[in-house]
C-alpha cells in the first residue's frame, strides 16, 4: 500500500512539474507554392522554415519586426519579391542554401529606404538586389545583410549606417556613388582598404561600418616565402591579391644542395651512397699518392 502512494505521489509531483515548465513553442516547416501562402507563412509566429514548392511572384514588402527567425528553403525554386524588405529589431530572413534557388528582391519607385536591415543582430539572406530609382539598402546598427549574387541600381549602391554590415559575393553596378557610409561618406570602387579583413573580399569601412564586395579582378603582388629552402629540403612561396588576399599562386622553391650528372641520372651529390664512395677513394688515392 505504501509503495502505491509512493508511486502516486511521485507521478502528480512529476505531472506538477511539467505543469510549471514552460511551454516552447517548436519550429515548424510550412511548404507554400504561391503569394498568398508566403504571406500567410511569413505571418506565423515563432522561429520557422519556408519551404517553396514552385517559382512565386510576390508583390508586396517583406516586414519582419520581431526577434524571430524565418530560414528560407528555395528548394531549387526562386522567390521573386517586388516590394520593400524590411526586417528590424533582432529580426533574422535566412537562406538554408543558397546555392538552392534564388531569393530576388526588386523596388521601382522612390522610398527614403528600399532593403532595411536595422537593429542588433538583424540579419539577411538575398540572391540578387536591383533597385530602380533613388532606393537605397541600407543596413544600420550591427545589423548584417548577405547578398549571394548582384546588387544593380539606377543610383546609389549600398548604404550602411553605425555598424552595420553588407556582404556582395557578386558585383556592385552602380550609377551613382558607389557605397555611402551614414549619408556623409561616400566611397568609389577604388576606395578599398588594404590589407582587407575578409579574404576574396574588397573591404570598405569608415571606422564603424563595413561593407565587403567579392574580388573579381585579383592583383597580384610580390612573392611571400612560406617555408625557405634547404640543401636537402624544396621550400614553397606565394603571391596574394594586393586588395583581398587571396593567393593567387603558388610555387616551389628547389632545394639549394648541388646537382651532378651521375650515371646518365640528375642526383643531389651529397644525398648518394656511390657519390660518398667516390669521395671516399679520390680521398685514399690523394692520400696514398703523397
């Protein structure tokens, strides 16, 4: 009898617990296949996944203001979004795999602000940016924005406000200034500082901020030794991009000892037993001669 209150107990104290605990809510994946299902996936609270399951035009903004986090699965399909995105306050908008599909987003028109990614530790994923007009991207307060592919504008590129971060892993076509830093400074393509502080990358920064655009064109410079050479013991040096660091190529150093013609064969004349055998007899016949 004892032993079934025991057992009693112990299960309303466990149920009691449980009650207390709090309740997670868990991340779920939504498959969606036109705009109205996106819409209503970007909507859903929580953190979640998106997956797409066709090609989607979605005409309309993107606005995430909550600390939540929605990952895109392209699944192989492309998301083409015509509108402003915007994704603020800790808000993160993800590529599981960007090489997966491609997340486009395009604004024609004349918005103080067309991509804004604002807030600490807001974050965005995109493929390609083409904005029409005066629509500036902008990125402020530690915020961070991806773009895989191109960014193309009719005006300004890109525009980063008190730390903020851009990545373009592809090229920046512009026709006005090529990166603006807090509306005060303006940066040319040439403008990069060396050395850069992301490899493969041209970097761009006024001291707070910071954008990198993937190095297209590398310039080599001077060879840089990375293990010498020895008698015995081939070295190797390398060049580097002058603006992203990249190696650009490498070489051999040969090993310094001396090389003879042995036999009809190329061999280093120290590194041979029949070589030390005849050092060793020219040595004895020298020495029984005198």
């Amino acid at each position: 009898m004892k032993k079934a209150l025991s057992a009693l107990l112990a299960a309303v104290m466990v149920l009691g617990l449980l009650a207390l605990a709090p309740i997670t809510a868990h991340a779920a994946t939504i498959e969606v296949a036109n705009a109205t299902q996106f819409a209503d996936a970007l909507a859903q609270p929580g953190d979640n996944t998106i997956r797409l399951t066709a090609n989607i035009d979605y005409n309309d903004s993107i606005y995430i203001d909550t600390a939540k986090t929605i990952t895109l699965d392209l699944n192989g399909k492309t998301l083409n979004a015509t509108g402003l995105l915007y994704v603020l306050n800790g808000g993160k908008l993800l590529l599981a795999d960007p090489a997966n599909g491609q997340f486009n987003v395009f604004f024609v028109g004349n918005p103080e602000v067309f991509v804004w990614v604002g807030g600490a530790d807001s974050k965005v994923d995109v493929t390609n940016v083409t904005f029409i007009g005066s629509a500036i991207a902008v990125v402020e307060v530690s915020g961070e924005l991806t773009v895989y592919g191109n960014v193309t504008s009719s005006d300004k590129g890109v525009t980063v406000h008190v730390g903020g971060k851009i990545t373009v892993n592809g090229t920046l076509t512009v026709a006005g200034d090529y990166i603006d830093f807090d509306g005060t400074t303006s940066k040319t393509a040439t403008d990069f500082v060396t050395p850069s502080t992301k490899t493969g990358y041209k970097t761009y920064t006024d001291g707070t901020s910071t954008v990198w655009v993937k190095c297209a064109a590398h310039t080599p410079g001077d060879w840089t030794v990375d293990t010498a050479a020895t008698a015995t013991t081939a070295g190797s040096k390398h060049k580097e991009c002058t603006a992203c660091k990249a190696v650009t190529e490498t070489q051999v150093i040969p090993a310094t000892g001396k090389f003879i013609h042995l036999w009809g064969k190329e061999t280093k004349w120290l590194d041979n037993f029949w070589n030390w055998l005849l050092v060793i007899f020219c040595f004895g016949w020298i020495w029984m001669a005198f």
